[in-house]
C-alpha cells in the first residue's frame, strides 16, 4: 500500500472512515518525510513534532470532528496561529506569537484539521522564488537547483514532495498558483472576499487572497467548501452563500466555452515547452467536449506595471506598523532617539525586496506623485476588470499558461528585480481584476520540470473553475506525477542534484 | 493700528459610544493602561477595522443639527505618519470626502446674533496616549484610547474676536450635549480644540495664519486668542511679518511658543483604506435620524421666551445645559411657577453645582422636588433661608423635600399666638435692642428678628416676625 503522506485528503478521509487508517500513524509518517526531506528542501522554517503531537492527541479527545478530522493541512508563515512563532519570513517578526488565530485557519479547526505551521515565503510575500525569506531559501523538490516559484513557495514545495497533505498558500499577485505551477501541484486563488483575510499578515489589502494548495482537484475543492464564507471580522469579506464545490466539480464540461487570450499567446518570453504544452493542453480541452473561443484583454500590457503601483502603495502602507514600538524585533539603540529606533528597526529588520517595494509604495503615494501613478493606477485597474467582465461573456473560462517558463534557477533572476516581476504577467491580472483563478499541472519540460495551466472564471464562479479543472485532470493524470525523492537516486541530506523523473 | 481678527476653530470630539470606532473595545475614561485594547486597535499584524455604525448615526445626527450637508458616499482614507501613539503607523481618518460639509451654527455676542459657518465635519479614529517619566530616558504608551471615534467639526474662519471664539465653543458644546453624543469635557480630553488666527487691515487679503495647540479650556482659548492679537499686532506694527506656524499655548506664562520643528514633513500621503468598503448614505437613513433629532438649545431658548415669558437672559441660562432645559420645562409641567423656578435654578441650582465642581448632567434632581419645594416657600410653610439648606439636603439624601419637612417638623412657626409670645420674650430680653429702635435705630428691629429666630430654631416667618415686634414696639 502507498505511504499514508502521500494520499490525498479525499483518500485519507475515505481510509479514515472505514477504519483503515489511523491519524497517529498519519502524522508520525508525515513527520518522517518532514524530518527526511526538510533539511534539503527547507519547506518549513521550523517544525515542532512533539507539538503537533500534542495537538493531534487534544483534537481526536476533545474534537471538534469534520470533514478534516484528524488531517493534518500545513500553513504559510503568514497566517497567525496564535501561540505560534508567525513572522512572515522576516527578522522584524522574530518571536513573534499572535494571541488569535487567522479566520481561515480556525475554520480548517473547526473542520477537525491539525494545523502544521510555518511553511516557507518569500518576505512579507514579496517575490516569486521564495528567496528572499529571511529564513532560507527553499529548494524545487523537482530539482534542486531550481527555486519553487514564490512566495507560498514552501507550501507548494511541502505538497509536492509529500511533506504535506495540503496546504494554505497566500496569493496577491500569483503567489499560489506560480509556485503551484513550478512545484507540479493544483493552486487555487479564490475570488476577493471569498475566504476571510483576518490573520492574514497583509502585503496589499485589495488584493491579497487565501487559497488552497493540493495533490489534486478533489482536495481543492474540499478545503475550499471549509475556508469559504462571510466573516464579521473582515468588512472586505463578502456575504455570499458557499455552493457545495465536490459535487460542482464532477459536473460535466459538455458546450463549456474557453478563451485563450490573445496578447498571452503572443507574450514573447514563453518557453516553447510551456507553449506547447498549452496547445496540447487547449486539444485535451476540446476533446471533452469544451468549445474553443477567441477572447481578447487588450490592456494586458499595463497590468504588471498597474500591480506594482497599487500593491506596493498599500504594502508601504500595510508595513508601517512594524517599527519595534510593541512587537516583533526592535534594535537596540543605546539612548538615542526615536527617530533612531524607528530606522534601526526598520533597516535592521527588513530585507532587501521589503525595502524596495516600501521605497517604491511611499513613492506612489506622496504629494504630487499620488495623481500620477497611484490614482492613475486604480483607474487602470477598472480597466483590466472591465476586459474581464467582457471576455467572460463569450466564454466561461479563460485558459493560458501559468508563468511563461518553467522553474528558474536559484540565484538566475535576483539581479534584476524587474525581470522577476515580468514573469507574474499571467497571474497578475487575476488579482487586479479580483476573479478566481486556479493552476494545475499541465506537462512536463524536457528537462522533466512541471508545467502550469492556469484557468480563470467570473466573480464567484469557483465551481466553473473545479468543473473543467477536475475534468480534464481526470483524463490528463498530470497530477500523479511526483518528483524522485527516493533515498538511493538522490542524496536528500547532501542535496545533489537529481536524475530525471519517475513515476510513482 | 487695528487689525481684524480671522479666526477659525478646530473641534476634535470623542463620541461616547460604547465601543470604539474600528472594534468592540471599550471607550471609557480611566481605565488602567492597556486594559481597554485588543489585536485590532493595537494593530496587531493580519487584524482588519470594522466599522461602528452608532458613531456613523451619531457622526450624522451632529452633521444634521449643524445644517450641514450629509456626503453621498461613506468613505475612509488613510493618514499616514510614524508616532509610538499610532499603532498602525496610519490613521483611518477622512480626507477628501468627509462625511458633512457646509453647515452654520449661530451664536449671541453680546446681543448680536451672528451665523458662523461650519467647513467641515468628519469621523476618525483617535491616537493612543503618550506618558513621559521626566526621571527616565523612556516614555510609555497607552492604547486605550486609541480607536476612540473622533468627530473633528471645522469651522470657517468667520469669528471676528476671542469672545466671539468664546461663545461659538459655549454654544457648539451645548448643542453636542442636548445631543448626548459626548461628555464633551475639555478637562477629560473628550473635547479639544485647536485655533488659528490671523491678521488684517479691514479690507485687505489675509494674513499669514498662526495655529494654537495645547488649550486646555474654554477660556484658555479665548486668552491664547488675546495674546496672539497683541503678538502679532505688535510685529505687523513693527514692519515685520508673521510667520505661518504652529505655536503651543503654555498656561503658566500665559503666552504662545513656537512649537520646535517637528522633523517629519507633513505629507500625509492620503489613499482610499482599502479594508473598509464604500458606501451609499441612503436618504432614509438620513431622514431616520433627522426625525429623531431633539429640540436644540436656540429652538428651546425660544420656547422659553415665548411660552413662559422669561427674559433672554434667563432663557440663555438656562439653555446652557439640556439637563437645566429639562428640569426647567418638567418641572413646569407639574405645577411650578416659571419666573421662581428659573430663578431658584439659575441661583441655588447652579451655585450648588459650582461649589461642588459638578456638572448637570452629574446631579440627580427629580422635578417634583422643585415643585414642592417652591410651593412650601410660596405658602410659607418654610422661609428662603430654610429653603435653601432643605434643598441640599434633598439632593443629598436623595429625598423628596417635602418628605423632609415632614420629617423634622420644619414647618415654620407661623401661628399668631406663639409668634405673640415669641416677641414678647424678646422684647423682655433686649430692652437696650428696644429703646435703641425706639430712638430711631433702624438696625435693632432686625437684631430682635433675629433674636427671635435663633429662640425658635430657625422655625418662626421672619416676615411676619418684622411685622409682630414693630407693632409691639411702636
């Protein structure tokens, strides 16, 4: 029989009703492959067994049961757990241990779900590689050398790799679904205001979004129907009834339209293995039945540089609080004065990419710039959407490559912060406009890296997203391949680089 | 040379809501530091602000009762600067859409009615507090009050001299309490305000306008006004010019000092507060509240004018505080007569509350105590000087007073017989009192009134008393 870490939450759940599987052997398996292969890939900052331990014991004497007894879902270090160390990857949040926990995360324990903490991120979720964590750099389980996309990097990482059952990711720009794509693992990026953001530790607060990261369709749409819903505590959080995602997912995609857009196609930095990979992909597509249409987003073009004028004013603005007054780190300035602490902090604190994207937010947002970019760039916005709300009307998904490339190298794009930025161009506009949008594996490169396909739908159509999602995994099985992280042809504690790929 | 005053005033209120404008915390005064927060008003990482819609109605119900012109959506901006009182590193304040504009509220100055615009009012989340330990090379913040609502009310620059800064405040404060949105103590910090002024030759374009901070009081507004007027009168008539600033008033010297430079430029860099959503203000809402509004001090200054006859003066008075008004007009209701009444409250009512620095709305009076009162006095039954003490005591028991009267057989003596007898007693007891009114001393007649007061407790009708011993001694 399979390794009990490397089932599906669906699968687990099944075992688990008819007594085949036990959630103590689950989770001591789970943190064998965690104690195995975390020190390689250093999916998670840090990981207390004894603790998870304890909570496992608490949660199956004292409940609450669910859909998720029992399972254990690991999160990103950007979610507040309260008591756990939660600090966004960076030094200015050293030791610092919320006294609540995140609205999301308590509906994964009320829902029954063990709470596996601090999956690695790129700093405050600023970057696409996971390496400016201030923690570590996490490496692709699929190759060594290669980052895991970012920044819910970890996440996608701990997935792939069997570290993790599922996880939590954040997404705001493509944060979910980019490293989904890297890793070979299904990212769903909800619409704005289905999942609660209270406790998400905020980067831009019009566009951050909680979403799951799975092994297959299946689980998505299971922890979606858990984390969806209205909460009072989040006035951005919107008041709409949850539909049951597990059955929406299994209806069939028969005279189901998709539009592949145009200025995607002709984006000059695709890599022809991805390109390839989506036309086979658009064949599949056809031959289940769905319909090939033409849509266009003509202001494709504006909206990397409208996504880093608007997240980074509200992230400037979202990080002011972290200046050592009452939590998290404050450097230690030997009687000087105010002003002393707050940029020693500050400077102390914070990274490299943090210090860009605060500079270039404060930028956006002073006098006589204000007009000029920011309000300039909310209008653009409007614009973006607008082409959404059109194309959806002659299609019900839209459907285009993830990231024009696959899997860069460690280290290949940190020179040029621009370049880094450019490959978010596929994910991007799905925040600006606030649609869900949900990657999944699609192929694989010659090199044997994963492929993404993302999948795109109006306002609150999720369920149209897990239909044609789920119908075309079914016929595709991209999502049983795995990364080789067997013992013999890799040396997970020297971290050599692997040989090819293997089915499992 | 004499120069016209512009001035302008700046109200910050803290609206007495029972939790605080972004979270459930509560807003009451003196609670020990840090007890009143949470992860919200403490921005904690990954908290989000929800809107408190009492300080919205109440935001309005002021917006309305100052004839201003409600916003058509309901908007938050952020105001950005670093200070330890502001947890969030920004204010959730309103920028450029506030949510009233283009109000008035007219004031008396010395008998001259006049109207005084009102720019603009808009709802804000307050800072938290800051304590320096004058011993030590640290201060300490407290949070409690931060995320109170604040409602900042900004009037035109139309006051033309410190009285006319002076009654505008008396009369904004009386309308915000017949409102009961605040305890607007200036004391407390439930009320502050800031003022500007500058100056000109009468005609000409405006100064360069000084701003004052750090008033404690009403009047301290009014005399950093008048210092600032001599101040600035002095170096325009020297040739030199004003420089447009920020002074800080210090009461002790009584003078106005330049505030030393903050470092920080005050670029705020305003934007939209994206966690909290717009929203449509719906006329009914607006006309629900409408409705709702009681009659404001001008309306009931009329009232008391018109109905019951009082002077101007009177009706002022006592239109100063709702509770006065209230008192006022039930107790007429039951009975009492309006010029007594007033009276007995602009006098013994109101000295009561002075010499015990309290204010009405602090002091529980039933209006029938009033009206028993006053009826005991009007049918003799006790004298003024009688009163008086009863009526303390009345409050501070709690008491009806013509319980008390009851109780201690107060009741003046007023039967002819026993008086009779009283001033008999007297006279046989003071003859030298009596030749010496006999001879022409005026005086004598009230030491024997006296006299006979003291031999009765306090209990005989001096009045009658007067009359029964001139009698006897003529």
């Amino acid at each position: 029989m399979d390794r009990l870490c490397t089932r599906t939450i669906h699968e687990l759940r099944s075992l688990m009703d008819q007594g085949a599987c036990d959630p103590q052997a689950l989770l001591e398996e789970l943190l064998e492959q965690i104690e195995r292969l975390n020190p390689t890939l250093h999916a998670y900052i840090t990981v207390d067994a004894e603790r998870l331990r304890q909570r496992l014991e608490q949660r199956l004497r004292q409940g609450p049961r669910g859909k998720l007894f029992g399972i254990p879902i690991t999160v990103k270090d950007n979610l507040c757990v309260q008591g756990e160390e939660t600090t966004c990857a960076s030094r200015i949040l050293r030791n610092f241990r919320p006294p609540y926990t995140a609205s999301a995360v308590e509906r994964l324990c009320q829902a029954g779900a063990i709470i596996v903490p601090r999956a690695n991120m790129d700093e405050f979720a600023f970057g696409s590689s996971t390496e400016s964590s201030a923690y570590g750099v996490t490496r692709n389980p699929w190759d060594l050398e290669r980052v895991p996309g970012g920044s819910s990097g970890g996440s996608a990482c701990a997935v792939a790799a069997d570290a993790a059952i599922a996880a939590l990711g954040t997404d705001t720009g493509g944060s979910i679904r980019q490293p989904a794509a890297f890793c070979g693992v299904v990212g769903l990026k909800p619409t704005y205001g289905r999942v609660s953001r209270y406790g998400l530790i905020a980067f831009a607060s019009s566009l951050d979004c909680i979403g799951p990261i799975t092994k297959d369709v299946h689980d998505c749409a299971l922890l979606l129907s858990v984390l969806a819903g209205y909460d009072p505590k989040d006035s951005t959080c919107a008041p709409v009834e949850v539909p049951d995602y597990v059955a929406a997912m299994q209806q069939p995609v028969q005279g189901l339209r998709f539009g592949v857009p145009n200025e995607y196609l002709i984006e000059a930095g695709i890599e022809p293995d991805v390109k390839a990979a989506l036309e086979e992909s658009c064949r599949a597509l056809e031959q289940l039945g769905m319909q090939r249409v033409s849509v266009s987003l003509p202001h494709t073009s504006s909206a990397v540089a409208t996504y880093y004028v608007v997240a980074t004013a509200e992230a400037s603005s979202n990080l002011a609080r972290y200046d050592g007054v009452r939590y998290g780190a404050r450097a230690a300035t030997d009687g000087g004065s105010l002003l002393d602490m707050y940029q020693r902090t500050r400077a102390d604190g914070f990274g490299t990419e943090a210090k860009r994207r605060i500079i270039l937010g404060t930028y956006v947002l002073s006098r006589g710039y204000y007009d000029a970019y920011y309000l300039k760039g909310l209008k653009v916005r409007t614009l973006i959407k607008r082409d959404f709300d059109e194309a959806l009307t002659h299609c019900d998904v839209l459907i285009c490559p993830t990231s024009p490339t696959a899997a860069f190298r460690i280290g290949e794009k940190l020179d040029d912060p621009l370049q880094m930025y450019l490959s978010d161009i596929f994910t991007i506009s799905a925040n600006l406009a606030g649609i869900p949008a949900l990657s999944m594996p699609c192929g694989l490169t010659t090199k044997g890296l994963p492929i993404g396909m993302q999948l795109m739908a109006g306002p609150f159509r999720e369920e149209t997203l897990l239909q044609a999602a789920y119908a075309y995994e079914q016929a595709t099985e991209w999502h049983r391949r795995k990364p080789d992280l067997r013992p013999q042809t890799s040396d997970f504690r020297t971290g050599k680089e692997v040989g090819g790929v293997t089915d499992v | 040379m004499t120069y016209e005053p512009v001035i302008g005033l700046e109200v910050h209120l803290q609206l007495n809501t029972d939790s605080k404008l972004f979270c459930g915390c509560s807003t009451t005064f003196g609670a020990a530091p840090n007890h009143q927060t949470c992860p919200v008003c403490l921005g904690l990482p990954g908290v989000l602000p929800v809107f408190n819609h009492r300080a919205f109605e109440w935001g309005i119900k002021t917006a309305l009762a100052l004839d201003c012109t409600l916003a058509q959506v309901m908007k938050f901006d952020r105001k950005q600067y670093f200070y330890p009182d502001l947890p969030k590193g920004y204010q959730i304040s309103q920028y450029d859409q506030p949510l009233a504009q283009a109000g008035c509220l007219d004031i008396d100055v010395a008998g001259q009615a006049r109207r005084i615009g009102i720019t603009r009012i808009h709802l804000e989340e307050d800072a938290g507090k800051l304590l320096h330990d004058p011993q030590a090379p640290w201060s300490y913040v407290d949070f409690n009050r931060a995320g109170v609502p604040l409602l900042e009310i900004v009037s035109e620059p139309d006051l033309r001299s410190p009285d006319e800064a002076y009654e505008y405040l008396l009369e904004l404060k009386a309308v915000l309490e017949y409102l009961d949105v605040s305890t607007c103590d200036m004391e407390k910090g439930s009320l502050r305000c800031d003022t500007n002024i500058s100056l000109r030759k009468p005609g000409e374009a405006l100064g360069a306008r000084v701003e004052i901070k750090n008033l404690n009081s009403f009047k301290a507004v009014k005399a950093s006004l008048v210092y600032e007027i001599m101040r600035q009168a002095k170096q325009l008539d020297a040739g030199e010019r004003i420089a447009q600033e920020t002074r800080l008033w210090n009461a002790k010297s009584e003078q106005t000092e330049t505030m030393r430079s903050k470092e920080e430029a005050s670029d705020y860099r305003y934007f939209p507060e994206p966690d909290l959503v717009p929203f449509t203000i719906q006329p009914r809402v607006r006309e629900a509240i409408a409705t709702q509004l009681p009659p404001l001090p001008a309306q009931r200054r009329m009232r008391l004018v018109d109905t019951y006859g009082l002077s101007a003066y009177d009706a002022q008075v006592l239109t100063q505080h709702r509770r006065l008004a209230e008192l006022f007009e039930e107790a007429v209701a039951q009975g009492a007569k309006p010029k007594p009444l007033a009276n007995w409250i602009m006098g013994e009512l109101l000295a009561y509350l002075n010499a015990r620095g309290q204010e009405p709305s602090g002091v529980t009076l039933r209006p029938e105590w009033l009206v028993h009162l006053l009826e005991a006095i009007d049918a003799g039954t006790i004298s003024g000087k009688m009163a008086k003490e009863l009526f303390v005591e009345s409050i501070e028991r709690q008491v009806d007073p013509a319980q008390v009267i009851r109780e201690s057989n107060l009741r003046q003596i007023v039967d002819d017989e026993q008086l009779d007898r009283l001033a008999d007693e007297v006279i046989a007891g003071f003859q030298k009192s009596v030749e010496d009114y006999r001879k022409g001393k005026a005086n004598a007649l009230m030491f024997l009134v006296g006299k006979c007061m003291e031999r009765s407790n306090g209990k005989a009708n001096p009045t009658q008393m007067t009359g029964i011993l001139k009698r006897k001694l003529t």
